[in-house]
C-alpha cells in the first residue's frame, strides 16, 4: 500500500468538525450539547423536522455560531447544576446574538442563571412522567391541549425567571415549568426529545417554524450534489477504495464516491464467510449490476474459520475477525498500486461520540467499532461522505442514488456477523445450522410483514443440547433461540410481541428444515438489562 509518492506511513488524524453541510435554502439550528444523554436524540428529532441542525459543544464561540448563521440555537440538558463550580456554559456573547433560544432542562437553568433569574435545588429530584399545565398557549406551545403528559429528569427548579419573562407552563413539581422571554427565547423544564413526552414533536416543531422561522426544506437528497462535488475536489484524478461490509453504510458510501469519481473507485470486499445465506453474492451482484462498482472480492472464509478455531470468548472473536479483516484487507489493497484515498461509512453519531464531551462516553459493553472499521494508522486520508447523516438519512441518499430498497432497508447485521450468533466455538458445521435456521427466521418474518416494523430478527445456536422425540426416536440435538427486536436506534430494544402464529411457523420450519435441531425458544429479554446479540 503506498501514500502518496514517498510511500512513507503517515498517521492521518481524525479530521476536525468542518463547517456546516447545509445548501443555502436549507436553515439551520445548532444544538448546543451540554452533556445530555439526550443530545443526539434532540439533533435527531430536529432532522426530522426537515430543519438542517448540527450538535455542537456548549461551550462554542459566539463568533463561530455568528459564522454558521442559524436560525436559532438549542441548549440541551446535562449533568452538572449551573451554580456548581465548573459547570458548563455558553459563551456569553451568545446571548447577544439575538437569535432564539430554547433551553431543555438544564439548558432551561442556564438561561434562568445567566440571565438573572435564580437557580435552585429541588426539595426532591423529578424523575419521570408527569402533566404539564399550559397557562399560556403561545410560543412552543401554541396549538395544544392545556394539559400535556411530558418526561421531567432533573434535581435543579428554577426559583425566579430572569427580569422580563413569564411563566407558561407548571406542573406538581416544577412551578416554573416553562418560561418565555423576548427574542423567542424560551426555557421548558422537560425533555421534548424523548418519546415519553407524546406531543415532544409538536413542542419542538413550533420552536423550529413559528418561533425561529425555519422552513422545513432540508432533505437528505439535497446533500447528494453537494457531497459528490466535496469529493470529487478532494480526490481529484487520485485513486480511492471503499471497503464493502454488505451493509447499508458502506453501500451508500461506495455509490456516493462513485458518483463522484467514477472508475477511480475501487470496492473491496472480503469475504470472511460469517454472513447470511447468499448474501455475499447478492451484493456484490446489485452492486456491480445496478451501480457499475468495480468490486475485487477476495474470498477469505478458511482462514478466517481457521483464526476461529476453538475460540470461544466473544470478545475474542470480535479481535479475531477485527484482525483478520485488516491483514487481508492490507495485503490486496497493497496489490492495487498507489492509492492515496480510502472511503469510509462513518455516520453523524460516530462522529458525535468521538466530540462529545467525557460524560457522554458510555461504558463500554462491546467493542463494536473494532470490527470492521479500520485502524487509525493506515496509511490513507479519509473520505467520509455520510459523516452528516442520521441513519435513516443515509437509508435516503441510498435511495434516492438507485440503490435497491431491499439493499437500502435490510436489518441491521454486526460486523462479526454469524460468528457472535453461535455461542461458542465456530466451526462449519455450526455456521451452516445458525444459517439454516436465520434463514427462516428472516423468511418467515418477510412473509408475516414484519420484517420492516422489527429492528433485528435472527437465530441463535446455543451450546445447549436438549433431549426430544421425532418419529419414534429419542434425539439429542441443539437448541436453537430466536431473537426478534422492536428499536429506535440499537440503544435500547424491547422483544417484540410477534403473533404465536409466527412463532409456531418459525419454530416447526426449523425443526423440520435444519439438521441436528429439536428445540427452537424465544427470547423474551429487553435491552437493558440483556443486549441484542447473545455475545
Ligand atoms: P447489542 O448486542 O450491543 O447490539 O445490544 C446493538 C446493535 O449493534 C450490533 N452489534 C454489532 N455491530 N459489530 C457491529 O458492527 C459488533 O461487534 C456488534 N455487536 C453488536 C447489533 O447487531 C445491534 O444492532
């Protein structure tokens, strides 16, 4: 592999947050993150609104927000109490902005604070669901009922609003539960971003259109010519490869960049054979087919299953299939000559974890960023089409590129793929019953119509062998569990409450259809406390 002419190994670090994104019909909203859980949600929401926002720190520079040129800003909730030493806060010069504010939470107490309001401790923290009374129905508020169910999670109430606002809302707890100034600066004591608040939406809807002004324009699509000339100004007649996982992310990437730079793109896929049945062929086959993608598949399954072998630790496997990807990967792109560029699928919440101040880092449960992603130190400069995008964005682009819908809204797979699904060692035998049996999960599920209203459905082998009878004969034979999912995001999952009709239909089929299985159960665990996978 070499870069550039010298063909010396050059770290390439992690490129700062570039300006914003947004054409010029396109407004803009910037959250200021405070250290909320909840700050990508709020940024979430906000797309969903057709209103182009980006999260940034707290603690951004009135000049830099001046340059961005919003048409108002957010200020998320977080940990810290506004009159503790060291808590986080805005740029005082932001308040001389004349822009909208709407302050979530703590961001509410930041505005009380700072504007000369008062602060204080609860005599208890508010924690959950509770009514909100609407005492004046203007601003965020405007069209909805008086009474309202909305999500409260704070240890903080504000005493007195600054001089020149009003209360709007109270509830029980928080007397103070909304307030409103001039310049359509508002503060809610609430979160409107999370589901538990139903009208949450609407709330942030009126903040976005009434009182900023925003016009709702933004759309994914929009972001297609504009990315596709970034890239094209940025490769210029160089060489770029993009490394295809099967999944939507690197789809999408691999079309964006091609769209911009044609046959200068080169796509890699390594086949490690731990993904579901057929599925290697299929995409290769759509992509090279409908895209035209020039796509070198190096098949890779022995030695990948050799590295396997005996592995048990789940942990281990990810560092395995991490490991080997990149050996192979290495080794063929060393092969393609002097190529300088290398796409990769990075989303907006990666992005965002890897800015977000400490108190977002969330304890680390699996590494799944290990596997499949590349290592910081090859010697490429990156190019990130998707590092903008939500998800179900990216799922848009892909789309509105001629991507084939079942390409673009397949379930999420992880990057260990089947070799996390057997729970202890790989070996072939194994993988071809977890495949069998995911199969007709995934068949099943396409046929009863659920397949887009799930997040995950699959099989599980577990390690457990179980007696039976079939025919007239005992049988000893494995156990096979069926996981099916309800998401938003992958953070947090419920089962789902699949009819038992599916469930009779999914459990006869794989008893009857897979070899060497007798027992089929279904998992009836949440995340938290369980995870998605079993491993
Ligand atoms: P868990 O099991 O952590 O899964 O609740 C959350 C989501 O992440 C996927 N997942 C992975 N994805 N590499 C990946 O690329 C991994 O090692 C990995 N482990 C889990 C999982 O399928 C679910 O969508």
């Amino acid at each position: 592999m070499t870069a550039g002419s010298a063909g010396a190994a050059v770290t390439v670090p992690r490129a700062p947050t570039p300006p914003p994104a947004a054409p010029a019909d396109v407004d803009t909203v910037l959250v200021l993150d405070f250290g909320s859980q909840y700050s990508q949600l709020i940024a979430r929401r906000i797309r969903e609104a057709r209103v182009y926002c980006e999260l940034v720190p707290g603690t951004i520079s009135a000049e830099e927000i001046r340059r961005r040129q919003p048409r108002g800003l957010i200020f998320s909730g977080g940990p810290a109490s506004v009159y503790e030493e060291g808590a986080p806060r805005p740029d005082p010069g932001v308040y001389d902005l004349g822009l909208p504010i709407l302050g979530i939470c703590y961001g509410m107490q930041l505005l009380a604070h700072d504007l000369g309001g008062r602060v204080r401790p609860a005599a208890r923290r508010e924690y959950g669901q509770a009514i909100l009374t609407v005492d004046d129905a203007q601003g965020v508020f405007q069209g909805l009922p008086s009474a309202l169910p909305v999500w409260m999670s704070h240890g903080d109430v504000i005493e007195a609003p600054p001089p020149g606002y009003r209360t709007i809302a109270h509830s029980l707890n928080s007397p103070i539960a909304a307030m409103a100034g001039p310049q359509g600066r508002i503060g809610i004591q609430f979160h409107p971003e999370v589901g538990h608040t139903p009208l949450g939406r609407e709330i942030l809807g009126n903040f976005l259109g009434p009182v900023c002004g925003c016009r709702g324009t933004w759309e994914p699509a929009n972001f297609i010519e504009r990315v596709v000339a970034e890239v094209r100004d940025k490769v210029g007649e160089a060489r770029i490869i993009c490394a295809l996982s099967g999944g939507v992310d690197s789809a999408v990437t691999a079309a964006l960049v091609h769209r911009a730079v044609g046959e200068q793109l080169t796509c890699v896929f390594v086949d490690n054979g731990l993904l579901r049945r057929g599925e290697a062929d299929r995409v290769v086959d759509v992509l090279t087919r409908n895209m035209h993608l020039d796509i070198r598949r190096y098949p890779a399954e022995d030695r990948f299953l050799e590295a396997l072998e005996g592995v048990t630790d789940p942990e281990q496997k990810r560092r395995i299939i991490g490991r080997e990807f990149i050996d192979v990967f290495e080794t063929e792109t060393q092969r393609l000559g002097d190529v300088p560029y290398l796409a990769q699928g990075t989303l907006y919440p990666d992005v965002i974890e890897s800015t977000a101040p400490d108190t977002n880092h969330a304890h680390k449960i699996k590494t799944h960023h290990n596997v499949g992603g590349l290592p910081a130190d090859l010697r490429f400069q990156l190019v990130e089409p998707l590092r903008y995008l939500f998800k179900d964005e990216v799922r848009q682009v892909g789309l509105a590129l001629g991507l084939p819908a079942d390409i673009v809204h397949r379930q999420p797979f992880p990057g260990p793929g089947l070799a996390i699904r057997i729970i202890g060692a790989v070996t072939p035998a194994r993988l071809e019953t977890v495949r069998a049996a995911d199969w007709i999960v995934i068949d099943e599920i396409k046929r009863s119509g659920l397949y887009h209203k799930v997040w995950q459905s699959f099989a599980i082998l577990t390690p457990i062998s179980s007696v039976g009878v079939m025919g007239d004969g005992r049988t000893y034979a494995n156990v096979v569990a069926v996981r099916i999912v309800t998401s938003d995001d992958g953070m947090t999952a419920d089962w789902a409450r699949v009819p038992y009709d599916v469930l009779a239909d999914i459990s006869r089929r794989i008893v009857n259809e897979v070899p060497g299985v007798n027992r089929v159960v279904y998992d009836i665990s949440s995340k938290p406390p369980s995870t998605i996978e079993w491993e």
